[in-house]
C-alpha cells in the first residue's frame, strides 16, 4: 500500500476488533515491541486498525510523531519477543486489549499515560467493574496485615473489584483475602504477564489468572526490571476509582501509586496507624496532604458510592451496544445480573428468579446487614452482592454503612 492510500485507510473509522484474529494481534504487537513514546502510536490506532496502521507506511509514521528508531524497527522483520508473544496469546483465556479496542478499560483511557495494551490472563470484563486498589508495604506489620485482609474481605462482599500488585506483603494478603472471600482480583505486574513477581507468589499468580485477571502493559516473558514498577503503579492507579494505603514508610512505592491516584482524579484513602509505627508515616503523610482518613471498609463504600454508580451506568450504556457477540458475551458475564424479567412463556421459575424472589423477601424496610441476609436466604455473601448492585443502581434497595433495606 501507498502512503497516499494508507493515509486515507487510516482516516477510516476504526471496526469492531477481533481479539482472537492472529493477523490483528501480529500487527499489534509489532506496534508494541518499538519502544518509544506511546502518544503517536495510540493515534495511529485512534484513527485504524493495526494492520492498517503497521502497513500505513515510514512516511505516515513520521507524520504522526514517530522517531527514527522506532521507523526502523516497524521496517524491521518482527522479532523473537513478538513470535513468542503470539504464541502465548494462542493460549485459553489469554487476551491482548488494544489502544483501537471498545473494551479497552474505560476508567484507564482517560489517564494521563495509558499503556498502548494490556496483555490479561484470565477475565478482561474485570477492569470494567468498579475497582479499589489496595497497596502497601512489602513487610507489613501482623496489624496492618490483618487490616488489608479485613478491609479486602469486605470490600469484596459488597461487590467490588479489588487490585493490587501481587508484591508480597500487604498486596499479597489483599489478593488471597479476597480470594477466599469469593471476590474478584486484578493483579498488575511490572512484568510480563507470564512473569510471577516475587517468584514466591508463583501458585498465587496461578489462582488470580484462574479465577480473576493478571494484567501486563509489558510482552510475555518480560523479567522484573526497577524502571517497570513504578510505571506498573499508574495502571494500577488507573483502572480504579480510588486507592486505599495500609502501612507505608515515608517514602515507598504505595505512596507513588497514590500520587498517581491522585493525578488521575481518583479518591487517595490511607488507615492512620500508631505514631510510633514506622510504617504509618506514609500514611499521616497521605492524611496530612489531604487523603481521607479511612477508619472501616463502610468509608469507602459511602466515599465512593457516587462514581461506583456512575462507572456502573457507564457499564450498562456499553454492554446495550456491544461492539461484537463477544464482547457482548463476555461483558455480560462480569455485570453483577439483573432481577431477571418473568415470562408468561415460560411460568416455570429459573434458579436465578428463585433467588432474587428470596433476597426480595429476606429484605425489608429496616437496614439489615450480610449476615443475617445470608441467613435469612441460605445464599453466600458473594452471590447476594452480585444481585444486590443491580437493584441499588435500580434505586429499589439502599445500602448504608454495609446495611440494605428496601428503598422507601
């Protein structure tokens, strides 16, 4: 293709993408192994596909703001990285999400630097779900070990995302509680997505991948390097709508994922510790500066109650105009479901139609709380949160302070 030509196709509107076509996925990633600045990349992928992009041409390439060496490696026959990237993508459940994608993370996007891409294993819907990130040191005490665990567990039950690092310490206590709560965990890597970093958190890496969603802006088989975790934390920061701080020294890379928290517009929430705990400085630094001061997980679910509803509206308003069956499919598959609608076609009720009949019953005017709900019900905690968002997005139930009661 001319340039001429490729110009033109460039300034076609993009089409609905296809993640598992290997033509899209080789250009894409050709895209991604120039290393350089991102801006003129995601601009070309603004206005075409990948292919479209990657064959538009030096001359486009130079007009968009590439620098020479990044021309030369587009010219370039692609490398190991890109083959090898390949065949990890031809894998079950292991996703590439593009600059030109529709499901690329919509809270993400509107940063100051989003990646290009984002490699995930595991679910990708995850990271349209209303998410709080939860960080702090690496060698927490057993108190603050013990409040990310708390903290993780609860959020989880009321039906948010929770994201962390997968380092050890706090990030590793916040994954494996909400794990074993039942919730759903993003982990964010300053590695490849088949890179488990620290090597200690390989099996742990294993189950997020299964039952949530590893995320990477880096190829597969990238090792740990220092410059990669502290841009690792503006994606982390990013995909939610706020970040929690249990335990930081003064200076640690939590507080860089607040900052950038912060920069993005996101709530920055730290738990205040003894003044005698090196690693509550961090967080009376945070508080100092103007972070809430976070006492219970009841005040982040009241602080952030506003953008969880509008990031859910936003969620809805996507999923009614899919860009293909697969996304819509997938998507479908994360949203916490609606009361389902009856059917005079078919008056045999569905299990899903029995238990919204039981959770309607078992709520009534007075705040009640998860555990009696559990009881009264015989559901879990887990299941009762995916059918309770809807109905408080619905403005049929109030949740206050981790109580619902029907809306009066």
């Amino acid at each position: 293709m001319d340039d001429s030509a490729a110009h033109d196709a460039v300034a076609a509107p993009a089409t609905p993408v296809d993640r598992t076509d290997r033509s899209r996925n080789h250009a894409l990633l050709q895209l991604l192994d120039c290393a350089g600045p991102a801006a003129p990349r995601r601009n070309l992928l603004t206005q075409a596909s990948p292919q479209t992009a990657l064959a538009a041409g030096p001359s486009l390439w130079r007009a968009v703001g590439l620098q020479a060496r990044q021309v030369a490696h587009l010219q370039m026959p692609p490398g190991d990285a890109v083959l090898r990237a390949l065949d990890w993508l031809a894998a079950p459940d292991h996703h590439l999400i593009g600059w030109d994608d529709p499901d690329y993370p919509p809270l993400l996007r509107h940063t100051q630097n989003p990646p290009l891409a984002l490699f995930v294993a595991g679910d990708p819907t995850l990271l349209w779900l209303p998410a709080v990130a939860i960080v702090g040191s690496r060698s927490p005490t057993p108190g603050g070990a013990d409040n990310a665990r708390e903290f993780a567990r609860a959020l989880a039950g009321q039906g948010l995302m929770i994201a962390s690092g997968l380092a050890a310490g706090i990030d590793t206590a916040v994954h494996e509680s909400t794990l074993a709560a039942g919730g759903e965990t993003v982990a964010v890597l300053g590695t490849g997505p088949d890179v488990p970093y620290p090597r200690a958190n390989t099996a742990l890496h294993a189950r997020i991948a299964a039952r949530g969603a590893v995320v990477s802006e880096h190829l597969p088989g990238t090792g740990p390097r220092r410059e990669h975790f502290p841009s690792r934390n503006r994606i982390l920061a990013g995909l939610c709508l706020g970040t929690l701080v249990i335990e930081a020294a003064y200076r640690s890379g939590a507080l860089i994922t607040a900052r950038l928290s912060a920069e993005c517009g996101r709530e920055v929430m730290a738990v205040p510790g003894s003044i005698h705990n090196p690693l509550a400085r961090g967080c009376h630094r945070l508080i100092r500066d103007g972070a809430c001061l976070i006492e219970s997980p009841s005040d982040i679910a009241d602080l952030l109650a506003s953008a969880i509803s509008a990031q859910a509206s936003h969620l809805r308003e996507r999923l009614a105009a899919p860009s293909s069956g697969e996304s819509a499919r997938s998507c479908g598959s994360a949203l916490p479901p609606d009361p389902p609608p009856r059917s005079t076609s078919h008056p045999t009720p569905t299990q899903n139609d029995d238990d919204h009949h039981i959770l309607w019953q078992a709520l009534g005017h007075d705040p009640t709380d998860m555990d009696q709900l559990v009881q009264r019900t015989g559901l879990t905690s887990a299941r009762l949160s995916s059918m309770l968002l809807p109905l408080e997005l619905e403005g049929r139930v109030v949740a206050q302070h981790g109580r619902f009661h029907r809306h009066r």
